[in-house]
C-alpha cells in the first residue's frame, strides 16, 4: 500500500470520523463536517493501492472554484486554515489545501447524473436497447456525440460497490415526486451552466454527477462538483464524433487498467510511475484550464 512518492499521512484522531468513503474522509464537528480529500484513487469501485500525488488537494480547490463560481446554495462553508479547530493543528500541512469545513445535510441517497455526450456506460446501452437509461433515442448516433438537451440519468447511491441506474419513476418513489423534479431541474441547470463555462475555457464536460442534501428545508448541492473524479472532461480542440476522446479524468486510468489480466476485485493492481505521473499531469491540466490559475500545493 506503500507508494515511494506519497507517504501515508498521520491518523487524525482528534475528532470523530464521520465517514470513510472510496477517496475521502469525512469528521464529525458538532455542527459541521470536516470533508477531507486524500490522494487514494478508485477505479472500477476498487481503491487502488497507489496515491496519486495532489490528487486531493487538486480535487478540493477545483470544487472550491466551482463552489464559488456556480452560486448555488451549496454546503460548502471554508477551505481556510484558521477555521480549524485548534486541536487539528499538528495536521495543517496535510488539510492545507484538501479539506472544506461544510455543512451537515440530510442527504439525498441518488447519484444525479447529467449525460451531455453519448459516451461510456450510455453509448453500449444505446448500441444494446437505442436508449440511454430508459430515454429513447433516435437510431444512427455515433460515439462521443453531443446530446441535445443532456439526459438527467440518476443513480441509486450505494456507498460500497456500484451505484445502480435507476429511471425517473423510481427516484421519485425513493424521494417524492416533487424533490425528484426539483433534483433533476437543479442537475440540468448546473451542469448546462458548467458545460457552457468550460466550453469556453476549452473544455468539453461529456457528464458529471451531483449530489444534493437538506439543510433548513432547503435543497443545496453537497459533496464534490464538477472534478476529474465526478465528470469527463475533453479537451475541446481535439473532439470529434465516432471516436473515443483523449481525457483529463480518471478514464486514463481505466483504460490502463483495461490492459490488465485483472477482474476488477480486491485488491487491485499498483500503478507505475508513468501512469501515476501522467494520470496527476491530466488533473492539472484540467484545473488550470478551468481555474486559470496553475495549481499551487
């Protein structure tokens, strides 16, 4: 699990753990959490035994411009140091830069899934059914094609293992009708807005994935948005149709790992150093073009 690059940082024992999810690590502040993004990796729903150095930090700043950028009634409180608590000062080195102090939600349990290319899991389903998630398409689409308007396609969330593709009727029944609208709106119209931001930064953002909570009864955009890890992005001046599309995400990953004699179970295979280098390399790109800023440590 040891990785030459990145060594494992000091156990943050001094408040209690919320949660540990695939790549982050969330703290119980009374009235606030403590979300903190680690370099660890997941692939195919396996966490892969090499870090990828700065993923986390990289991650956290890139939500933080979007967080900002966007608007939108969301959980995110501070990403400043001096809003810690003085009893995590032996950890500043490590959170600088990877954490955010946000607020406590009653989160909804569906992945809100925002499809704007024909790509991934939703091209082999229309190859399969001419439909993407239960939304009829019209035949002769290619691959990487633009979808006008982009598909809401949510996801029942599952914190261990895959999430499972549901259809609209479901959510509702798992959320209410009324939320159920109100999620898919909210998704629609925050990833059209990303989409045509980046656009202009030259970025395509084929999909994402949002998630959304309760706060005061009000619905508000929570955990990470619009990174790497929960989107593809193309670089725009390389796209075109019927092909697969070069990436700033993890897919680099994937199609690595494709290459392998492995079954996608515990524990997963260590990455090389070139695949490490190349994979932290991607998710700079993504964030300078995005941010217009080079990211700083």
């Amino acid at each position: 699990m040891n990785n030459p690059v990145t060594s494992s940082p000091p156990p943050i024992t001094e408040i209690p753990l919320f949660s540990r999810g695939k790549v982050r690590d969330v703290y119980d502040l009374g009235d606030t959490l403590l979300m903190v993004a680690t370099d660890r990796l997941s692939a195919f729903d396996v966490v892969l035994p090499t870090p990828i150095p700065d993923k986390g930090k990289i991650l956290t700043q890139l939500s933080v411009f979007w967080f900002n950028h966007l608007g939108v009634p969301s959980h995110f409180l501070s990403a400043d140091l001096k809003d810690l608590p003085a009893s995590l000062d032996r950890h500043r080195d490590y959170l600088r830069g990877r954490f955010m102090l946000v607020k406590k939600a009653k989160r909804f349990d569906v992945e809100c899934v925002a499809r704007g290319y024909l790509v991934g899991s939703g091209w082999k389903d229309y190859l399969a059914t001419e439909s993407v998630c239960g939304h009829a398409l019209p035949p002769g689409l290619r691959l990487s094609c633009k979808l006008e308007p982009p598909l809401f396609t949510p996801a029942a969330k599952n914190d261990i293992g895959h999430d499972e593709n549901i259809d609209f009727k479901t959510m509702a029944a798992m959320v209410g009708g009324a939320d159920a609208e109100r999620l898919r709106d909210l998704t629609l119209e925050i990833y059209s807005r990303a989409r045509s931001f980046a656009l202009q930064k030259g970025v395509i953002i084929a999909d994402t994935k949002f998630e959304f909570g309760v706060v005061d009864g009000q619905t508000i955009l929570i955990d990470e948005v619009l990174t790497p890890d929960s989107s593809r992005f193309w670089p725009a001046d390389g796209y075109a149709e019927g092909r697969e599309q070069d990436s700033f995400d993890k897919q680099y990953v994937r199609d690595y790992l494709n290459t392998l004699d492995w079954g996608k179970t515990y524990p997963g295979p260590e990455l090389p150093a070139e695949v490490v280098k190349n994979t932290r390399r991607k998710y700079l790109e993504a964030f300078a073009l995005l941010t217009g800023k080079e990211f700083r440590e």
